[in-house]
C-alpha cells in the first residue's frame, strides 16, 4: 500500500479512516503516526484527536489497541462459524460485537482448500477483508472452544474475586480485572485475557445463581455453545408454517387406533404405532404394522430460515429440567407433536411383517392420523401384564404386542450387540429441586418401541437404495484392532479369554458377557466393552450398524428432534413423488457435508447432557459429603483412580497421594495399582467403601477419601472372585500395552 503523503499537523478525521479502512494490518496510534510522518508533540494531540473520534462514533478500537471504522470489523479478529450452506461456503460472525448501531456483519471465509475443514460454532481467528457490500475472512488459527471464554463462578478470596472454572479439567483460579455487575458467588461468562503467568478474567454476561435449580442446564448450554435462542425471523416463519392445511392429497389412517407410546415426561411426540393380523393369504400368521411419524419435511422446508436454524442445531438437547429443540415449540411441542384426538400430518411406514419377524414388503406414504391415545411405558406395560384397566388394550396394545413378539424373533436371530447399561433418571419437584437420582425401569414396552422403530429405520433405509436416491445412513462402524486388544488385556485381568483372530461380530461380546455370568463385576465388564466399541455418525455412504447387525440403517423416526431424520424424510418425499418439501439437488450434493456437522453436533449434545446429570448427581450428593459411600472403582490411573457412586452414578477421583504413605505402582496393562510394601491393589470394577470428601455441583466433579485407617480390601478383588469359581488366576502384564 502507498505511504500517504506528509502533511504538515495532525491527518484529518477522513483520512484516519481512509488509512485505516485500507491498511492491511492493525492499524493503532503508533502506525497511523509514523504513517503520517507525526512528531512526538504531534503524537500526543493524536490521541487526543482518536480519543474525539471514538467519542463521535467514528471508529472503534480492537483488541491490541487497533483501530476499525465504526460499524467496521478490526483487520484481525476472533469469528465464529455460524453457517455452512448447501453450496459448501462458510460463513462466520464477529464473536464480539459492541457496534449497537450497525447490524452485525456476515462474512465468507474463504479456506485454502476444496473441503471445508470448518463447521458451525468453530472459532478461528482471521483476517477481515471488506468487499464490495461485504465482507471476506481468511482464516489465520482454528481456535479451540474455551481458548478466551471460559464459564465460572466468582469466589472472592484475601482481597480480591476470583473466577473458579466450571469445567472438571478446568483447574486453575483466575484473578478477577473486571467483574461488571456480578457478585461473589454468580455464575458468568468471561474472558481470560493477558499472557502466562499473568492471565486475568473479565466478565462479559452474568448468568444468575449457578446452585438455583434450572441452572445446571444453564451451565452446559453456555459451556457448549447450544443455540437455545430462536430468531424472530425463525419464529415468524415457524408461525406461518403452523398454519399450512394439512393437504388433502393423504391418505386417511384417521380410523386406526394408532397409540403413542413414550415416556412419561416426554416433550414432543414423534411417533406412533400400530399393528394387526395380516389378512394377505402370502403371509399367513404375519402381521401388518403401521409407524406413523410426524410429518416435519412438509413444515420445515428446504432453504428457510427454519431449516437453516434446524441444521445450526443438528438436534434438540434434552436435560432433567428443560430441552433445548431444534425446533420451535409451536411445531416441536405442538402442530408436529402426535397428540391425542389430534389431526396430524404424518410420513407413515407401512410394513408387511413375517410370522418369523422378518420384513416382507415396505411402502412410504403422507398420510392423516388421529392418535388414539398418548401412554406412558409404564402404563402400556401395566396394560399388558394385566395390572391396569385401559380401554385400549385388547384394539391396540395386545395387537402390537403379538406383532412385536415376531419382530423380537427377528432381532434375536441377528444377534446384535446386547448392553443393558442402565441409564439414570434425574426426578425433580415443580420448583426444580432434586428428589430422586435412580437408574431407569427397563421394560418391555421400551423394547417394543425400539423394534418397531429400528423396523421402520431399516425400511427406511432399504426403500431409498431402492429408488437409488440419497441416503443418510447411521453408520456403527466394527472396532478397531486396538480397541479389541485393548479389551483382551481388560478381560485378562479377570481371567476371561478372548481371541483376537476371529472374526468379530455384536455375538462376540454377548457370548463374553453370557461366560462370565451373573458376577459382581458384569456391568464393569459391559462398561468396558461399550468403549471398545466405535462412535456411531451419519455418512451418505454406507458401512452398515454393527452394533446392530444390520446392513442397511437409516435414522426416520424422530426428525422434531433429529436433522439427519428430516433429511431421510425428504430423500422419501423426493423419491415417492409425495408432493412438497422434498430433497433438494443441493442437499444432495452436501449430504457428505451435511453428515459430518450433525454428527459433531449430536456429539456436543450428549456431552451436555452427561455433563448436566453429573452436576444433578454431585448437588444430590452434596448433603452427603463426609459420609461413608458404596463404589466401584471405574478406572485407574497413575495420578488414583476414579470410583462410580453404586445405585446413582457419579464419577469422583481417589487421589493416590491419599492412600497411604506407601508407593503405590500403576500396573498399565492390568490397569490396577498396587502398594509396594502391601500388596493391595486398586483394580477396575472392584467394590469399596470410600469417604465422600467433597462434591461440586457446579463442575460435576466428586472426590473421595479412605476411611481412617483403612486401606485396600485385598478381598475384593475381582480376580479373586473369579479363582472362588474355579476360573484361572489372573497373569500379570506390567508396562506398556503389547502389541
């Protein structure tokens, strides 16, 4: 760029932003000084001449002192993706924008690269660079998330506040330069500034009381970045979209007595069921089944601005106290939602069921439903074990039971992987307080659910290869060799064999799992095949699910709350001629694209929901700190291990600096520690009995400590158990893991 020329005293107003707007760097004081040729007296009235223009609204100042015209961006700053489009650009907005004036702006960054490696919430520091009406960025840093912001509670201690992080991993106090409005004990959201060793905090939003109910939610959704704020233009079009007639071009399924089965704290209503004997002479002894899903693809069109939310989302996000949908609730909890004497439009899935199970003929049409009832699991249950008297019963429920029974002989002749983990169950009163933290009733009704469900997924699946239109499989790749080495060594350790050069199927593990019984260790055991098993996603190309055991596996039945089913659903509009809101050629082209984002977005949302059952669990527990606790011990490893609180769930550390004064070795391969003098050992899955030493409801985190006076209780030790019933005796690997 050309210097510009001396003149003599200070530049004026418009050529500082002329100089500025055109500088290919930061432009600050000290630039805009030597660039106008300024003399030390002419520096000061500089700043006083920047410091005027600033009050004026001419321009801003930007990290690093740097100055931007007003309702302008800084040559470098931190952005945050907020889109990916169906043609692959990316666009991103300012992470920061205080120019209340001046709407924010959007801006194209432009990869070096075919593929996009970004995607929607990444962070990147860039340079800006204005275009025409626009604006172009051109990455400099992929950020990682939490680099700046962080989320803490302020603690004031000595003579100052502190910022205590929230985050288990997050281990440091921050002193606190500028706390705004908050108080000791609030919950923010503020920004760690300067460079090691001297980093300080400065609150940018305060976020409320971190111990009042509804906040743990409140914790995760800012921790993770989950949208959970609808635009206006969102909600406006959501509004319009309610009121769409039904169509008269369906089919009328208005007279079956289709059920809705789900929990009974559901928010939303995805699906629906029913079933009776098949009258084809070709399938004597067969079934006819019907799974009516909510009909999502003809609200929520491709393009909109609705969609577009849909797809920032991915999902809805689901806590004990509030869901976060990827939907607006006019549709979500309302005009898409199956609820009972309710017209609704639905995308039903006809099936033909074999008197073995076996999927016979499939068919997709829009159709008209009118649920017949909306039950809760627990009741349908108490229905069919004879123990509750609903009207429903012998039209609905005991139909849909004898067709599950076959469709049960079907999956039991896969033989797919068999993990009954329980899950836990937050239970709060009407004010949000906690009552209850217990592992889920497992019942047949959910069983029942989920094979219909897993019916019409296949269906689903299996129709487009048919129509060879694009598909958005769930893909559950086979382990990897050292996943499976990995669980050899584990089992190992409880004398269990497991042979490497077989080939590998879900049965593999049932099989591992029917061997050793019914023992105190089997849901460690469970625990630690699951996480040999590969993270599931959703690919345009298909590997199978073999968790599953199925070849073909598409995910249909929830798209209120699952982008990738919304896409399935227009893939069958398109292929079925069944009339608007089909699958675009665009959508076609990104469904490799499109794939990945929802699986990095279905991955942030189970980690904000395991995050906020640990912090219920830590605040339930919290009134039991200094009592004694039944655990197990769930990992191991050289820094102590981690126990899991037996009935409830909760993970805490068991520092190995407090076990004693002994020299405790860590034991890799057999994953154990084992005193040197003693010989006590801490090993996975064994039982103990450990003092609750304290547990922060705001990080989620517990930790533990030994009784007075005690140390292992060598009796416990699984191998031992397993020696009792005349299994072989443990052989001990130490060092690295082999090969």
């Amino acid at each position: 760029m050309a210097k510009p020329r001396h003149q003599p005293g200070l530049p004026t107003r418009q050529q500082i932003i002329d100089f500025i707007t055109s500088s290919d760097t930061p432009a600050g004081k000290r630039e805009i000084a030597k660039a106008f040729g300024l003399s030390a007296h002419e520096k000061i009235a500089l700043k006083a001449l920047l410091k005027d223009m600033a009050d004026e609204g001419l321009i801003d100042s930007a990290p690093g002192r740097a100055f931007h015209k007003a309702g302008g961006l800084p040559k470098v700053t931190v952005l945050r993706v907020s889109d990916v489009d169906d043609g692959g650009n990316v666009w991103a907005v300012p992470e920061r924008w205080d120019a209340d004036a001046a709407p924010m702006p959007r801006l194209r960054v432009r990869e070096r690269g075919k593929r996009s490696a970004l995607g929607v919430g990444d962070r990147i520091l860039a340079r800006t660079e204005e275009a025409g009406k626009g604006w172009i960025a051109h990455p400099m840093k992929q950020l990682a998330k939490g680099d700046e912001l962080m989320l803490g509670v302020l603690r004031w201690e000595g003579n100052g506040l502190w910022l205590e992080g929230v985050e288990k991993r997050e281990r440091r106090q921050y002193p606190v330069s500028d706390a705004g409005d908050a108080q000791p004990g609030d919950l923010v959201l503020a920004e760690k500034t300067g460079r090691p060793p001297r980093i300080t905090a400065r609150v940018t939003e305060r976020l409320g009381d971190p111990f009042a109910p509804r906040s743990f939610s409140l914790i995760a959704i800012h921790e993770h970045g989950i949208p959970d704020v609808f635009g206006d233009d969102v909600l406006e079009e959501s509004n319009r979209a309610a009121l769409l007639p039904v169509g008269e071009d369906r089919e009328d399924l208005a007279h079956l007595p289709i059920v809705a089965i789900d929990p009974a704290d559901a928010r939303d209503h995805d699906d629906a069921v029913w079933a009776a004997p098949d009258d084809d002479p070709g399938n004597a002894g067969g079934w006819q089944a019907v799974v009516a899903i909510a009909d999502v693809s003809f609200y929520v069109r491709p393009g909109s601005a609705l969609d577009r939310e849909a797809r920032r989302r991915g999902n809805s996000v689901y806590f004990p106290d509030r869901v976060v949908p990827m939907l607006p609730e006019i549709l979500s909890a309302e005009i898409c939602s199956l609820k009972t004497g309710e017209d609704r439009a639905a995308l039903a899935c006809h099936l033909q069921v074999g008197k073995d199970g076996q999927l016979k003929s499939w068919r997709f049409t829009r159709a008209l439903v009118r649920i017949a009832a909306n039950i809760a699991y627990e009741d349908a249950q108490a229905a069919i074990d004879g123990e509750l008297d609903h009207p429903l019963t012998d039209t609905a429920l005991n139909p849909l039971w004898a067709c599950w029974r076959a469709l049960a002989k079907a999956r039991d002749a896969r033989e797919p992987l068999d993990l009954d983990l329980p899950e836990r169950r937050v239970v709060l009163d009407e004010k949000g307080r906690i009552m209850s933290v217990a592992p889920r009733e497992r019942l047949d009704a959910h069983r029942l659910i989920e094979d219909y469900m897993i019916a019409a997924n296949v269906a689903a699946a299996k129709a487009l290869e048919a129509k060879k239109a694009p598909v958005m499989y769930r893909v559950h790749e086979p382990p990897s060799r050292e996943k499976l080495v990995g669980l050899k060594d584990y089992l190992e350790t409880y004398g269990v064999k497991f042979a490497l050069g077989q080939v590998i199927r879900p049965a593999t593990f049932n099989r591992i799992l029917d061997k050793i019984g019914d023992v105190d260790f089997r849901p460690q055991v469970m625990e630690q095949i699951l996480r040999s098993q590969t993270q599931a996603y959703y690919a345009p190309d298909n590997h199978g699910h073999f968790g599953l055991s199925l070849g073909s596996y598409a995910h249909f039945t929830s798209p209120i709350r699952r982008y990738a089913d919304l896409v399935v659903h227009r893939s069958l509009v398109s292929a079925y001629a069944l009339g608007p809101g089909g699958l675009t050629s665009d959508e076609a082209a990104g469904m490799e694209r499109i794939g990945e984002a929802i699986s990095r977005l279905e991955r942030r949302a189970m980690e904000a929901e395991r995050d906020t059952i640990d912090r219920y669990v830590a605040a339930y527990l919290a009134e039991r700190v200094g009592e004694l606790v039944e655990v197990r011990i769930s990992g191991v490893t050289n820094f102590g291990f981690f126990a899991t609180v037996d009935g409830i769930g909760g993970d805490g550390l068991m520092p190995v600096r407090d076990l004693g004064g002994e020299y405790f070795r860590y034991d890799e391969v057999a994953k154990k520690l084992v005193g040197e003098q003693s010989g006590d050992e801490y090993a996975i899955g064994q039982r103990l009995t450990l003092r609750l030493a304290e547990s922060n409801p705001v990080s989620g985190a517990l930790r533990f400590e030994l009784p007075e006076g005690k140390g292992a209780a060598r009796g416990s030790r699984p191998q031992r158990d397993l020696k009792r019933r005349g299994r072989p005796a443990n052989i001990r690997h130490q060092g690295k893991r082999r090969k």
